[in-house]
C-alpha cells in the first residue's frame, strides 16, 4: 500500500467519526436509565459513521480493522450499548479508548509516512511556499497485479510519455516546456509517481489525460493496438492544434510535430498502463481493468520477494534433463550466432553431468571391491 493511499484512509476514518459527532456523544454517561435524547443521539451518530463507513476505500477499511473499530458498525453492539447495564458501560468506556486513540495518535501517524511532496502546495499561501505558487502536481500510478512488477522498460515509456505530453501542452500554451520535475514516487502494490510543474500545463496535461480515458473507456473492446489507433484519432487536441495553425499562433511545422509527439505520447501511456487519481474520482469504469498495461512491460516478481521458499538443491539428472529440454527449446530475441553458443553450452553441461556420474559409480565400485 503507498504512503499516499494510507494517510488519504486516515482521513477518511477521522473524517467519519469526528462527522458524525461519536467522540462527543458516545462519551454521555449511561446510568441506570438512559434518557430519550441520548438514545436518539447514539443511534443518529452510529447511522452517520456506518454510512460513512459503507464508501471506505481499502487503506481506510484496513485501518478500521487493525484498530478494531469494525463493531461501530454491528447493530448488536448498538443494542449493547444502549441497554442500561454494567456492561454497557464497560463497552462505551472500550469505545471511548479506541476512538480517542484513533482521533488523536492516525493524524500523527500519518504525518509521519506523509510524502513531502503532497504538503508542497499546501505551503504556498506562506513565506516559505511562495516558490510554488504557480506550480501544481501531477500524480500518476503504475497499475501493477498479484505477482507481475514492472519492468525498467515500462518506468521509462511511463516517464517518457509524462515527459512528451508536458512539452505538448506547454507549447500549445506558450509557456517554456522545460521545468518538470520528478519530486516524489512511492510503490506498494502499486507504484507512483508525482510531478511538479507549471500549474497551467499540469491542468491542460490533467485535461489531456482525462480526454484520452473517456475514448479508452468508448474503445473498450477493441484490441490494444487498435484501441491506441482509434484513441488517438478522436483527441480533441488535434483540432486545437489546427486552430492555433490557422490563427498563425503555430507555425505548420511545429504543428505537425506535436501532432507526432501526442501519437508517441499518448501510446506510450496506454501501453504502459498508467491511471490518475482524477480518473478514479470521475469514472465508473473500473481503470485497473482498462488501463491494463501490456505484459511484455511486466515481469515475475522473485520468489524470495514473495516470501516462497526456494529449494536450490540439484537432484539426481537434473543437469542432463534441463540442458536436453533447453536445447530443444526455441529461445526468441537470440541470434544465430547466440544460438549456436547456447548450444554448446548446454551440450558442456550434459557431458560434465555424465563424467560426474560415472565418477560416482566407480567410486561404489571401488568401495564393494575393497569390502
């Protein structure tokens, strides 16, 4: 899980208990008889918090669970709660400590693990943020599934493509392309990436990006190739580079090279399988599913990372049996050359593997002779 994804789940679950008032009233005493108007009070916070709690992403469910709050949102334990009785009480006191712990110490936790890179904008409105005034952030994360990592080829077409597209659109706007800048990536089961950089450009960048989903989403059945073909073609941005041509605000050369560099963009994008948080926010497509990178950009995570245990040890034959299925096996991106030198290794391989099994037999041999 990234940095990002937990503290946005603090926020979520400080924002539904402190929204619905449970620190304050959850804290009246219950005695012997519970008044009418705490009842409602209780019962009117637990309804806030659970449907609050009912839109949690995954970091803020996870956190509810480690923390052990996952009860606010039992209706036995509302019935607890209310009924006038020892144990009501000791339950309310439970709930008090967890909620207190949770309101007071996640914050702080989560400034702790807070990317740096998220407060930069934030700090604008000080002294010592005015540099970043004009200034805004592109986040970008790298979709990665079960046991498939990316490879360094994919985190080069992702900053390649990033890097395309911000020049686009700065020079669309007549604003200097040079200035963005990478200043914070996080992984987890995803990776990310966060990018400073001009405010106007990073919003006509966000625009470009959330343009090219919506005919990623129209385009959804079609194959990748001709997918990235048909995306392509419909961008709105093509027509805006034609009326800044006609308005003799681009010259036709410089046109058409953008034109190139939103094709090569813009592939590079899809194929690599990047999304924004500005997507998830809007879309009811799923961007995981649609935004699937291609799988030669993705690799097997090692096993030892996974926490599979290897078993290295070679087995009777082993040698012999690889080296014959290996040579038998067809290895693509070799050349013929190569192939030829592979080759001979493997034969090596078999032939070292023979002598030392025929060394072992004389061996036992040797001992029963002597016996």
């Amino acid at each position: 899980m990234r940095r990002e994804e937990i503290v946005n789940g603090v926020n979520e679950v400080i924002s539904a208990l402190e929204g619905s008032g449970l620190p304050t009233n959850i804290r009246r005493p219950i005695g012997k008889e519970i008044s009418p108007e705490i009842v409602v009070k209780i019962l009117a916070s637990l309804r806030h918090y659970t449907i609050s709690a009912s839109n949690f992403s995954n970091a803020a469910r996870q956190l509810v669970n480690i923390l052990g709050l996952e009860y606010l949102e039992s209706a036995e334990m509302w019935v607890e709660i209310l009924v006038a009785s020892d144990k009501a009480r000791n339950i309310v006191f439970e709930v008090r400590n967890d909620m207190v712990f949770a309101t007071e110490f996640l914050p702080r936790i989560a400034h702790l693990v807070k990317p740096q890179s998220l407060g930069l904008i934030d700090k604008g409105t000080d002294e010592t943020g005015s540099k970043y005034n004009d200034r805004d952030i592109l986040s970008i994360i790298i979709i990665e599934e079960g046991d498939k990592v990316s490879s360094p080829e994919r985190l080069i077409e992702v900053l390649e493509s990033i890097n395309t597209l911000y020049r686009v659109c700065a020079t669309m706007l007549g604003i200097p392309p040079e200035g963005l800048s990478v200043i914070g990536c996080d992984s987890g089961s995803d990776k990310s990436f966060d990018f400073l950089g001009a405010a106007k450009v990073i919003e006509c960048l966000k625009e470009f990006i959330l343009s090219m989903w919506d005919r990623v989403v129209f385009f959804r059945e079609k194959q990748l190739e001709e997918r990235i073909e048909l995306v392509n073609k419909s961008l709105p941005v093509y027509e805006r580079i034609a009326e800044l041509v006609t308005e003799k605000k681009l010259e036709p050369e410089m046109g058409e090279i953008l034109r190139r560099k939103i094709f090569e963009g813009t592939s590079k994008f899809i194929k690599a399988g990047v999304t924004i948080p500005e997507i998830e926010k809007v879309s009811i497509q799923p961007p995981r599913a649609l935004m699937a990178p291609e799988p030669k950009l993705l690799v097997s995570a090692p096993e030892d990372a996974l926490g599979v245990e290897q078993d290295n040890s070679p087995t009777e034959g082993s040698s012999s049996k690889n080296a014959e299925e290996l040579s038998k096996a067809n290895v693509k991106g070799l050349s013929d050359e190569e192939q030829m030198i592979l080759m001979n290794l493997l034969k090596k391989v078999q032939q070292e593997d023979k002598v030392s099994t025929s060394e072992g037999d004389d061996t036992e041999y040797d001992v029963q002779a002597e016996r």
